[in-house]
C-alpha cells in the first residue's frame, strides 16, 4: 500500500524520511523517527505502529538496524501481513516484507539509506525511488522529494496516492515533520508546497529559534511579526 525511503546525509548526520501511498494518513502510519536511534517506517497490508518504535527502542539502545530488525519481526506471529524498514545512526539499512503482502513488493538497500514498497504498480519503483533521491541535489529535504516523484513516475502504488509524508531531524535544528494526509489530486505536489511554506519566510524564522538537539534550552532571539 505504500513506498518509503529512509536516509542519513553522511556529511551532517542529519536523517531523513519520506513516504506515499495510496490511502490515508501515511505519515502517522508510517515514519518514526529519533535523532539519538535513527528512523523506521513500518507498512504493509496490516502494519503495526508497534514495530516503528519497537525497532527504534532497539537502534537506541546499540542494536544495529539488521539485528533490531530481525528481532522485531521474528516476535510477531503475524509478520507476513507487514513490512518494515529501519536504518541506524551509522546509516545501516535493513528491511523486511512479509509474503503475505500484496504484489509487487520490494526492498532496497543503498549507500546510508533503504527503500521499500507495496502494493506497487512495479517492483522496480523502489529503485526508482532511491535513485531518484540519488540523483537529486539540494537539501535533504528536497532530495527526498525528489526521490517520491521518482517513484510516482515509475508507477507508484498501483492505486495511485492520497496521502504523503516527510520526516527530517537534525542536530541543530527542531524536526521537520509535514503531512499531506488526504489529497485526491496530487498529494505530493501538496507536500512540496506546504515544505516551500514551512522552510521560507517567518515560519522558518522562527523554527530556526527554538530548542534542538544540541540546544535544547535555546529560546526566541526575535520574536516572529505581528499579525493582525
């Protein structure tokens, strides 16, 4: 039912999340993320929101994204329904689809990244979408997006999408989270817009001021401008 892609930018450590699927919500089904343990998306035809933070309780305690992975999946009697996706602070990806699935299925591991997907008009969109964030420039952010479009043009969800989603956390910075959850037209163009919104002008401003990770107490140096 859905594509993912979970990245680490090796250059800052920043992390990244991005999704798309053909029904609804796909941000708060999907991505999880941690700055101290790193980033999972769990899906499928019955996902279970309890592996996203099962998996991520593990990353933060020291477990390698492959071994958090395998023990998660192996502890639920009801695997072949689900997919996840998890990646570490090292950049280690794993992933795993159970068969029960609906066709295509598919998952990628690439350099400091992993992508997956089901329910997908074809098993090569998760490769689209990892090279398609590969081969994008700019911030993380906007790789990401890059990397759904690809997707999307590759065949996306064999449904076509409602709903898409983008996760990015960085040390010196609050996270970004943005959710499209229900768009009938374009729910990426509408995730693209709403990322134009909350990067520029006063929102970003403002976001630049409060607490992150290596400054959480940080507070307002200028207050946003009145509006009336």
């Amino acid at each position: 039912m859905t594509f993912s892609i979970l990245v680490r930018d090796p250059e800052t450590g920043a992390l990244g999340g991005a999704a798309a699927t053909g029904s609804l919500c796909v941000g708060g089904w999907v991505l999880r993320g941690d700055i101290r343990a790193g980033l999972s998306a769990s899906q499928g035809a019955a996902p279970s929101t309890f592996w996203g933070e099962d998996v991520l309780t593990r990353m933060r305690a020291g477990r390698p994204a492959d071994a958090a992975v395998a023990e998660v999946t192996g502890a639920d009697p009801g695997r072949a329904a689900r997919q996840l996706s998890a990646l570490d602070l090292s950049g280690q990806g794993a992933h795993f689809t159970g068969a029960d699935n609906t066709p295509q299925m598919a998952g990628s591991l690439f350099p400091q990244g992993v992508a997956a997907g089901n329910m997908l008009a074809d098993a090569g969109v998760v490769d689209a979408l990892a090279e398609g964030f590969a081969a994008a420039t700019g911030p993380l952010s906007l790789r990401l997006l890059a990397g759904l479009r690809a997707a999307e043009a590759a065949g996306s969800d064999s449904r076509g999408l409602l709903s898409a989603a983008l996760l990015v956390l960085r040390h010196d910075h609050a996270p970004l989270t943005l959710r499209i959850d229900y768009h009938e037209g374009d729910p990426i163009g509408a995730l693209e817009a709403l990322h134009d919104r909350a990067t520029s002008g006063a929102y970003a401003d403002w976001a630049r001021q409060v607490p992150s990770p290596e400054d959480p107490t940080r507070v307002l140096d200028r207050l946003p401008p009145a509006r009336g």
